[in-house]
C-alpha cells in the first residue's frame, strides 16, 4: 500500500468515524482508535495521540453548529468541564505507563458497558423539575423539536460533575473524547433531554482531549503524517453529522450507537488478550 492511498482509506475512514461520533455524541475517539489499530495495524498509543487531536477538530466543527441550533447547553458543559479535564490529566499521565494489551482491554470493556448503559432506558426520562444548584446557575434552558420549544430541567448537577472525573480520566487513557460516558451521565443522571446530551458531549470533548493530548505529544506519540489525515477526515465528517442530529430521532440515535460500539468492543477485548498473551 503506497503512502497516497494510506492516506486516503485514513481520510476517508475518519470522516466516517467523525459523523458517527457528531450524531452520537462519541466524538469519533472511540471509533477512530480500534479503526486505526485493528483496521490500519497502528500501535495503540499512536493512535490514540491522533485520536485526542481529532477529538478536538470534531468538537470545533460540530460543537458551533451545536450552538448555532440551541441544542449545546453552554452552562451545564462549561460546569461538567471541570471534573473532565481533571481526570484526563490524570489518566493521560497512568496511559503512558501501560502496555498495550491493559489498555485495549480497558477499553473494550468501556465499549461494552456504554452500549449497555445506552439501550437500558430507551424512554424519555427527562426531570419535571430542577435542582436548586442547576437553577440559581440558570442551567435550565429550551431546545427545538419539530413541535417547536420545549424547555426542559436539569437535575443532579453534582452526580454528572463526578461521573465526568472518571470520563476525563477514560479519555486521558484510551484516547477520546470520552463522549460515550459523557452522555450517558447528562442522559441518566442529570435527565438531560437525549439531543441537548448528545450536542453538549460534542462541545466538551474538544476541552477534555486538549488537557491529555500535550501529554501524548510530550512522550512522542502524535505522528504528523497520521494525525492529519485523521484530524481533517473527523472534521469534515464531524460538519455533515451536526447537520444529521437536528432531525434525527433519539432511539435511532441510541440503536446506532449501541451497535457500533457492541462490535468495536469485542474486537478490542479480543485484541487485548491476545496482546496481554505476546507480552
């Protein structure tokens, strides 16, 4: 395979991972890792430094659309950010010091348990009222829906502030943007409607993947030639997917999500163990 056409399946590849990741509020990262290292044989710690970068190309593009539509609420992500880039300091610091195999098991097993944690309520379980934090920090907002504005509450704003520690510490270690988790916990936590969760994950990753990503381009895993293919193909399909969201229906978005991320993790379990096996 010539470097030309490395480039383009990589282009190609991550533009596909990057509208997967608009529309679900992934971010790409968690798609774009086992993509490069299963798919394209790139070591593990390479390609989760091209992942972190892309991860904030996905969340410029997609992130000022996201806003543009009043679908990101700008209050609740800039709070929850705070707890992310903690932990992604944190995990991207424990990373560097692990093999491989750990890792791709680590992640797998995030893999699974997001899809799990995605279909286990697939009903609306939006909050009728809001905490007293989430209120006096006027967190409350309205987004559109095809029957026009619907306001809607924020509940247990110190539940998802916890729960965003350890997404920050996922996304420092494995390499992304730690969206998977993210809504989930502005989904089941704080009873975020599914679009505002989803559009909210996208604006914050960019944060969480630039705190850990300085640490992968000190120890020497960002690779130009691989990152930038990457980073533009997240781009542009990061731009198409925020387009996609706006009249795409929540329990689709679900079923997709957890579909993808069912096969992704069990390959990356599966390559974990047989990398433990090799040393």
């Amino acid at each position: 395979m010539t470097i030309l056409v490395f480039t383009l399946l990589v282009f190609s590849s991550s533009a596909a991972a990057g509208l997967l990741g608009a529309v679900t509020g992934l971010g790409g990262g968690v798609v774009l890792v086992p993509l490069l290292t299963l798919g394209f044989g790139v070591q593990i710690h390479y390609a989760m430094g091209a992942s972190l970068v892309a991860v904030i190309a996905t969340s410029s593009g997609a992130a000022a659309a996201f806003l543009r539509e009043g679908l990101a609420n700008l209050r609740v992500g800039m709070f929850l950010e705070t707890g992310a880039t903690a932990g992604a300091l944190l995990g991207a610091w424990v990373a560097s010091a692990l093999p491989k195999g750990p890792l791709a098991l680590v992640f797998g097993v995030v893999l699974l348990y997001s899809a799990w944690g995605s279909t286990r309520h697939v009903r609306s379980n939006m909050a009728d009222h809001s905490e007293g934090f989430a209120r006096r920090h006027g967190m409350e907002a309205e987004y559109l829906t095809p029957n026009g504005l619907r306001h809607y509450h924020v509940y247990h704003a110190w539940g998802g502030l916890g729960v965003m520690g350890v997404a920050g510490m996922l996304s420092g270690m494995l390499g992304i943007g730690s969206g998977a988790v993210k809504v989930l916990a502005m989904d089941q936590i704080m009873k975020l409607p599914y679009k505002v969760a989803t559009s909210t994950s996208n604006f914050m990753i960019g944060i969480t993947a630039a705190a850990s990503a300085g640490v992968y381009m000190a120890r020497g895993y960002v690779d130009p030639g691989l990152t930038m293919p990457v980073m533009l193909g997240v781009l542009a399909g990061s731009l198409v997917g925020a387009r996609m969201l706006v009249a795409a229906r929540s329990r689709t978005l679900r079923n997709v999500f957890a579909w993808v991320v069912v096969v992704l993790g069990l390959q990356m379990v599966y390559k974990g163990y047989l990398w433990g096996l090799g040393g």
